[in-house]
C-alpha cells in the first residue's frame, strides 16, 4: 500500500472521500427532472462548499445534504 492510498481501500477500490468524477459534479443546484437513476444523485461545488443533492422520485423534488 502506498501513501495515496488510503488504509483499509484495496487497489483498484473508489474511496467515499474522491465522490468527484464518480458521480455527476455540477456548479449549480440541478433543476431538472432526471430521467435515469444514474441522474438522481450529484455533488454540486460552488465557491469552497459541496452539497450533495438527491432526487426524491415520491415528492418530485431535489434534497440537499451539505458535505464537510
């Protein structure tokens, strides 16, 4: 194991913390309705802060979770 790779993450594995490139990443809140479970769930970084935002397929709406 090198010293990039975190403990406990085999090579080859995605780690919780890279989530950028891994899942869509956009510099706005998304107002578009997604049409594949793939579009349901984005990072958006704005400025020094990165939210999470999950579609809600039962309310037809965006939430957001701010990430640390």
């Amino acid at each position: 194991m090198n010293k990039d790779t975190p403990s406990g993450i085999l090579p080859g594995q995605q780690h919780v913390l890279n989530i950028e490139g891994f899942i869509q990443t956009l510099s706005a809140a998304p107002t578009y309705t997604p049409r594949r479970f793939s579009e349901q769930v984005v990072v958006v970084v704005s400025g020094g802060s990165k939210s999470l935002y999950v579609y809600d397929v039962t309310n037809a709406l965006w939430r957001q979770a701010t990430l640390v």
